[in-house]
C-alpha cells in the first residue's frame, strides 16, 4: 500500500513539475500572448473543448466570442493551439512558402481514408503529385467542364421534373450522385451512372466519412490505437473505408480498359507509319487533360510506373472531396435562395440579362465570368454556413505576425472559419446574409475557402465551373421554395458542414 500511495505521489509531482516548467518555457511565454483559459495538467482545456466532436465547432465559437472575438489558444492534451480570425494573421499562415505541412490531428483523422495523398503528403510525395495534377484543373481546361456540366444537368432534370409542384426534395441526395458521375466523367473518364443508382455502396459509405473524420479529430481516445482498434466503430470504419477504395479501384480498372483500347487501336492503325506511338498517345491523352490518365501514364522519378495502390489514395480523395464540398455548398445555396426570394429573384434577373432572356440555353465559360451576383451569393451562403470549417499548419518554424506575437514552432495554427467568417471587424453585421457585401472589395484573405498560397486548394477553378454552371442551370429551369414546415436543416459543424436532415426543398418549374 505504502509503495502504491509513494508512486502515486511520485506521478503527481512529476505532472506538477512538468507543468511548471512548461508555463515558464520561452515557448509558452509566446503562446500566452494570445487570450485563452489556463490549460490543466495533461489535458489542457480538454474539458472545455467538451467530448462531442458534432459540438466541437461550436465549444470552439463560445471560445473565441468569450476570448474577444479575436485570435486566440488552446491546449488540446499536450498540442497547442492558435486559432485565427484576423485575416491578416490568416495571410501570414498561408502565404508562408515553408509551413506547408498539415495540421497533425488532422492527418491523423484523414490519413486511414485517403492515405499518404495530396491533402496530407508532404516533401518530394506532395510537389510531384501537385505538378502532375495542375494540368487538369488548368485555365484552359475549363470550357470543357461547363460542357459535361451542361449534358449531365439534363440526367439531374429528369429527376427533379418529377418533384416540380408537389412535394419536398432532399437535394443532397441527388447532387450527390449527380456531382459523383460528373466528375468521374470530366476527370476521371469513366461512367458510373450513381444518379441511377441512389443504392450504391459508395453513396451510403461515402455519406458517412465526415463524420468518422470529425469525430477521429476531436474524440481524443480513438488515437490510443491499441484501444481503438477493439472498439466497434473501427470494424465500422475500416469497412466504410474498404467500401470507398473499392470504388477507386473500379475506377481506375475501368479506366485501363478504355486506355488500353485506345492505344491497341492506335498502334494497329499506324503500324506502317513512321511514328512515335508511345509519345502520339500521351499527347492525345494530355490534350484531353484527364486526371486519372496522368497516374497511370506518368512515371516516377527512377523510370517506374505510379503504383496502384499510390493512384487509388489520390483518386479517393478527389472522388469524395470534390464531390462532397460541392454538393453540400451548392445545395446550402438553394437553401438560403429559397429563404430569400428577393435575393433569388435579383439572381433570375441576372441570368435573364445573360442569356438574353433565353432560359433554355447552356451557358458557357465566358457566361459564368458575367454571374458576378450568382458567385456573391454562393459566396455569402459559404460565410454564412462555411463548408470547410477550418484549414490550418504543423509550424515548423516560429510564425511570426504583424502584430510582435509569435506562434512557436510544433504549434497547430487554424484557420477558423466560422469565426473568421463570422468577424463583425471582417464583415459588417454578420448576422444577416448579404450577398452585396461580396460585390465590393475586401481583404485579400478574409475570404479564402479554397485556401490560398502554395498550399491552395488544386481543384478550385473546377469547383467554381461546376458550381455556378449546376446552379444557373437550375435556376433557370426552377423557382426554388422552401421545404414544408418542420424541414429546416439540422447543420452539424463537422469538418465538412451538413445538414444531418439533408436540405429539403420544393421546385416550380418555370415556364419558358
């Protein structure tokens, strides 16, 4: 008894001991510039934080409300944390060409979905594979985009024709598939037809990825490995997880076949021409700028194919988050046009001068350009429910801010939107959704959902396309009303913002 007592004393002093020294360290003196509530022994302000990762986001809020509505910290076990809402904070964090490395929790939650990827990778991994995708989401690939956009709208319409006048739509469920099947088409060259298929495994594993994400993020026991792996929601997890690379790996096989036919046709076809066939066949398939057809054709830097199992992280990753961020912004947007008619009839209007009062026509790269009140509106409903909640970096080195305080080197330093966003200094009156506010300029980085600097997001420029070309579309065709009483969405701020009830909606059907 007295051995156990004397160890329990021993261990008590030593966390007293390491706390002490921790508060009176040069690392802490920096980090205490920034307002936060003492951390505890061990745990920091874990208790604070709370243990509900779908209530984490907004713990974080009261936070930085009762911390000044300004940048402020926290100890989360025994990371640090600097979270910020001043963008000109946020520009010294992204704009840095160093810091480029993840946040570490964050990886730690992504990583078993989406591997060693461009979202987590850092080093040779990360710039080789962002240098083979720029290509794709070029400038000059755009036009093309807005034409896949424009031809699987018309699967989209068949759907909704049938909704128009009578009762609620859940529009995640179809924006979903439909924005799935648009991007396995324009970036991965292949057709799956989910739209078809509302079942598919990957629609119902794929829906629940963010919140196994979130709750890998913010529930602390799931990085005790050893425990974690005994617990039922990693047999779940692994198998949503077994579900989506499956999928990315159907993809990329049926991808080979049709590379593979193109290039036996080729070869059989110049077989007495003097010609170079290999190089003939990467130009072909360069000209048409498709993602998948850059990993399988490229090689590595020792002259080696990509391996498989390297192309199937990268493709998971595009597949769920270019269809995922997507669908859940253009849907909010419907939202928030739905509960503001003046705001969606002023964006008719638009449209109308476009087009030159011809709701029927398919608009193009040089109309999206003109949507300058579509793309405010879209932006406001991004400001008003952020679709990514937070961004951030590992510093590697000491960051050091406008404004003398210095965030020490091994800190987590977030980009938090919801505050961020929220910023009355940022943006007058926040609390009402005001789409002008984006017609006029602002600081340069108080609006950066796609991040910004080396770090950015790649696929942007394809997000915006598919966005505003989807929308005007189906503007155009429907008036959008709310849906019946009791819809209204249920939004969990998770890493991904979502409506656990989906966004229900009503559709007129507009005459021509």
């Amino acid at each position: 008894m007295i051995v156990v007592v004397s160890l329990v004393v021993i261990v008590f002093v030593l966390i007293i001991f390491h706390d002490v020294m921790k508060k009176n360290s040069q690392r802490w003196k920096h980090l205490s510039k920034f307002p936060g509530s003492p951390p505890l022994p061990l745990i920091g302000n874990v208790l604070e934080l709370g243990f509900d990762a779908d209530e984490a986001a907004n713990r974080l809020f009261d936070m930085w409300k009762k911390h000044g509505k300004s940048n402020f910290r926290l100890t989360v076990g025994s990371e640090e944390w600097v979270l910020l809402s001043e963008p000109d904070d946020v520009g010294t964090l992204v704009s840095s060409p160093t810091e480029l490395s993840k946040p570490l929790e964050r990886n730690v939650a992504m990583m078993p979905f989406f591997g060693n990827s461009v979202s987590t990778s850092e080093g040779e991994r990360w710039r080789s594979t962002r240098k083979l995708m720029n290509p794709s989401f070029h400038y000059k690939t755009l036009e093309k985009r807005v034409t896949d956009v424009n031809d699987y709208c018309e699967s989209l319409f068949t759907i909704f024709d049938k909704y128009s006048g009578r009762t609620s739509v859940d529009v995640y469920r179809y924006l979903r598939p439909y924005m799935f099947d648009l991007l396995c088409n324009s970036l991965m060259g292949v057709n799956f037809h989910m739209l078809d298929d509302l079942e598919h495994p990957y629609l119902e594993a794929s829906s629940q990825v963010i919140s196994f994400i979130t709750d890998n993020y913010f529930s602390y026991w799931r990085n005790i490995r050893p425990l974690f792996v005994l617990s039922p929601y990693y047999k779940e997890m692994m198998a949503i997880i077994k579900t989506i690379k499956n999928q990315s790996t159907e993809i990329i096989k049926e991808r080979r076949k049709i590379l593979q036919k193109f290039i036996d046709d080729t070869k059989n076809n110049n077989k007495n021409v003097n010609i170079d066939i290999d190089k003939l066949i990467v130009e072909k398939f360069s000209d048409d700028a498709c993602l998948l057809d850059k990993f399988i054709l490229s090689k590595s830097i020792n002259g080696d194919n990509i391996p498989d199992d390297v192309i199937n992280e990268e493709i998971t990753l595009v597949a769920f988050t270019g269809h995922y961020t997507t669908t859940m912004t253009m849907s909010h947007t419907l939202y928030f046009l739905a509960k503001y008619p003046e705001i969606q009839q002023r964006v008719y209007e638009e449209q109308l001068s476009v087009f030159n009062n011809d709701i029927t026509k398919k608009p193009t790269n040089n109309d999206l350009t003109e949507m300058k009140y579509l793309e405010a509106v879209i932006k406001e409903s991004i400001r008003a429910v952020p679709t990514v909640t937070k961004i951030g970096r590992q510093l590697k080195s000491d960051l050091h801010f406008k404004d003398g305080r210095i965030a020490p080197a091994g800190t987590s330093v977030l980009i938090f939107f919801d505050a961020l966003f929220a910023n009355p200094k940022v943006f007058p009156e926040p609390e009402k959704f005001k789409p002008e506010r984006f017609l006029n300029n602002m600081h340069q980085y108080a609006f950066i959902p796609f991040s910004a600097g080396p770090r950015n997001c790649i696929g942007f420029r394809y997000a915006w396309v598919a966005m505003k070309a989807t929308l005007s579309n189906i503007l155009r065709r429907y008036e959008i009303l709310p849906g019946e009483p009791g819809t209204d969405p249920q939004f969990k701020y998770r890493i991904i913002t979502e409506s656990i009830n989906g966004i229900q909606l009503r559709l007129k059907k507009r005459e021509e």
